[in-house]
C-alpha cells in the first residue's frame, strides 16, 4: 500500500505539472495522483521518480539504507533474502546508488526481480547502467551484481520452567492483543532521495540534474520559497551582492524553479547521463 500526499506534490503548485508516477506504474494503479490499493503491488517504482517525496509506503527506506552501513559487505537486497531489507529495491534510482557507492564498494542482488517483478528488473538495469557509465568515469569500482541465499529462519525455542508456566501463558496473550492492535495499523514512512542524498553530502556529478542561473536573476528570491527540496538559497556574502545558491544534490530537477522564476533567469536540464542517452 502506497499514498500521495498531496501537500508535497507538484500538483499543489500553480505551475507544478507532475505525472511521472502515473507514467512509471506497472500495475496502472495511479491515476489523477490517487494510489488504487487494489491494483498497487508495493514495488515502490512511484516513489523512485517522485521528485518531491510525496510517496509514501510500508517500506521504511531510509532506515534500510542505513542497514547496509551494518553490513560487512555492502550488498542491495530485498526482504526474500533478508528480513531487514525492503520488500522491494524499487525505490532505487540512480542517484541513490552513486551516493551509497562514495562510502564503500556496492553490489546489488538483482537475481530474483526478473522472475517476481519484471518492470522493477529492467528499470534497476537502467539506473545501474547509468550509474555504472559514471562510476568508470571516475575510475572507481563498479557495482556488483550478486546472488545472496536467503538467510535461515530458524525458529526460537525457549524452555519454560512450570512455575513460570502460567506467568508465560499471561504474557502471550498480552503480546497477542497488542500484535492485533498494530497488525490493524497501518504504518506508512515518507522517504526523499534527494534529502536523504543531500544529508550524506558529497561532491555531485553527471548523474544530477543541472541547474543554471543567468545573469538576468533579480534575487526576487520566489525560487527559494517554492523549491520543495529546499534547494535553492538566497545569500549575500560580506561585501558582496546578493546571490542565489544552487545545492546540487538536493536538487531533483523538478523544474518548477524555472517554470515559476518572472525574469526566466532559471534553466533546469537533466543530467548530463541522460543528455547523452538522448543523444544516442
């Protein structure tokens, strides 16, 4: 299950014109920015091209990231190989990967996703591509593609002694009653690549969307308001004009800076991968 919140989509904005999750969806389980339950499958394909975070979904994908930082060897993978993973890598795109590949050496088990979710394969592939073009640019390892087994589930067994037979008895049924209670809770976590990118930092490359400001800007200042990655800032350094600042990772090339911008002084281009793609 996955919903839209509205109050951070690029439909709330008069010049926001967003239908990049109704476009990507496999199951054709989004329309007019409404998530059909029914027909969603959780594979979190929507919330990888939402450019403002407003997908949200069981997944708590950040703290799943964060996992692999546990991991003796950075490896992707989804909950079939490992309960503390995401139920679906999905949610992955391109930018995700190049940040999670600054730290340490990355590899990624695709070897299921073709057979259980045929769009999330052949999307991962793109993005891995892409990603892959730039990590050889640089000269620096690229992403791996591995088959992890599944991790055995082995099940706890306790001995109880008998005095503490009915004390036990009590428990289970209190624990019961309050996994009833959150089994009919739906818990649903908001997850923003481009915040989560820009918290890790780094220096961003071709993979970015790219954003250019000309001289024709008059720090009206409006762009730094509407930004919804808070990617844009107006500054005025000591003994220095005022002057608008571009924070490149947080920035998800959403484009409605420049829709918006009076002076047309804003130009937001994807990244210079994709360019090249189009070139191609």
């Amino acid at each position: 299950m996955r919903t839209i919140d509205l109050n951070r989509c690029l439909l709330r904005y008069a010049q926001g014109n967003c239908d990049a999750c109704e476009a990507i969806c496999p199951q054709g389980a989004v329309h007019q920015h409404v998530i059909d339950p029914g027909k969603c499958n959780d594979c979190g394909l929507c919330q990888a091209v939402c450019p403002t975070g407003a997908i949200a979904g069981r997944d708590d994908c950040a703290r799943a990231l964060d996992h692999l930082s546990q991991l003796t060897r950075q490896v992707l993978m989804c909950s079939r190989v490992d309960d503390d993973s995401p139920s679906c890598l999905g949610f992955l795109n391109r930018r995700i990967l190049w940040s999670l590949t600054r730290e340490r050496e990355l590899a990624i088990d695709l070897s299921r996703c073709k057979a259980c979710r045929p769009a999330v394969f052949r999307w991962l592939e793109q993005e891995i591509d892409a990603c892959q073009q730039v990590l050889q640019e640089e000269g620096r390892p690229p992403i791996r593609l591995v088959r992890v087994k599944p991790r055995a589930k082995t099940p706890a067994v306790q001995s109880v002694e008998r005095r503490h037979f009915f004390r036990s008895l009590f428990q289970s049924a209190t624990d019961g009653l309050h996994s009833l209670a959150e089994a009919q809770q739906t818990r649903l976590y908001a997850f923003d690549p481009s915040l989560w990118i820009a918290a890790r930092g780094g220096t961003p490359g071709t993979l970015f969307p790219q954003l250019t400001v000309s001289s024709s800007c008059n720090t009206c200042g409006l762009c730094t308001v509407l930004c919804p990655e808070r990617a844009l800032s107006m500054r005025q350094p000591e003994g220095m004009p005022k002057k608008l600042y571009v924070s490149a990772l947080a920035c998800s090339g959403c484009g409605l800076c420049a829709a918006s911008c009076p002076a047309k002084a804003i130009v937001c281009k994807k990244s210079a991968v994709d360019e090249q793609s189009n070139l191609d």
